[in-house]
C-alpha cells in the first residue's frame, strides 16, 4: 500500500491544491481587512475597529445581490459602506481596502473636505466612532470582483470630521 509521501504524483497535487488555497483567500479573510484598516486609523490616532459578524454577514449578502454585475451601487442599507470593483481575478478585498486607503491623500483636514476628486471612502474607514466593521468579496461574471466593507455605527456626516487632528 502506498501513502501520500510515496506516490510524487499525489504529493504535487496536493502541493498544487494548497497553493492555489492559499492564493484564492490571500488577503480575503477577517484578519486582512481589519489589519489594513486599524493600519489607516492608527496612523491619525484612531482606535481600532473589531470583526462584527453581523456586520460581515449584511456584506456577503449584499455581496452575493452583485454577483450579476459587479455594480457600483451602494446597498443603501443601515451601516456605513465602501465597495470597489477590481476587473481581474487576483483583485482582493485587501486591493479594495488599498484603494480606499490611497485617498488619504485627498483629504485636507483643515478644510474637513476633498481636494482634487473623492475622499469619502477614506475618511469612511478612518471614522472614529466606526467601530465594528464586515467585509465581503465575490466573484462576479467576466472576471471582475466585487468587494464591500460595511461599518458600524456609519459615519461620514456632512459638517463633521472623521477623526481629532493627531497633531
């Protein structure tokens, strides 16, 4: 009787297996989201948020309503919400998290407003009294991938600011 550390062509396949695993939930799981975003907050002295299995459930279920087309709509639903669209397979929630993240960078603080195109992602996930967060990312038709992230309590409310000036 042969194992599996006997038989090469099993042990590549099982090698193969884990990889490819591996690489489709690379950056995909709780601890990618929550770690990219208490990265952001920090780095303008906001506390961390938390995993909240709720909140990630309401994600995947409006995640799963665009499977069909991957459109940029907003669930309108009862959490604060960033979602992204990445038009290749490898796009990961952390890529969508990413991009949020890169709007930093059009955030004045001193105005409490945008410079040179949207920043509402951004100041979304760096919003103090969000505190819960869930995120989801699917697979949708053509290769695209549609990733959202829901906050709880929302923020993001005109005439306040997301965050106490560090300085």
């Amino acid at each position: 009787m042969r194992t599996q550390s006997q038989n090469p062509l099993m042990a590549i396949f099982f090698a193969s297996f884990m990889f490819l695993f591996f690489l489709t939930h690379a950056q995909n799981s709780p601890q990618d989201y929550i770690a990219l975003h208490n990265k952001a907050r920090a780095a303008v002295g906001v506390g961390p948020m938390t995993w909240n299995s709720t909140v990630a459930a309401y994600a995947e279920a409006y995640a799963n309503q665009r499977i069909k087309d991957c459109a940029l709509v907003h669930s309108k639903g009862p959490y604060g919400e960033n979602i992204a669209v990445g038009y290749y397979p490898e796009f990961t929630g952390a890529d969508g998290v990413k991009l949020w993240v890169a709007e930093k960078r059009l955030y004045d603080y001193a105005s409490n407003s945008c410079k040179g195109g949207d920043c509402g992602h951004y100041t979304q996930l760096v919003w103090r009294t969000s505190v819960r967060l869930g995120c989801a990312r699917v697979a949708c038709k053509g290769k695209s991938q549609f990733v959202v992230c829901n906050y709880d309590p929302p923020g993001n409310y005109i005439g306040l600011r997301p965050y106490n000036s560090p300085m």
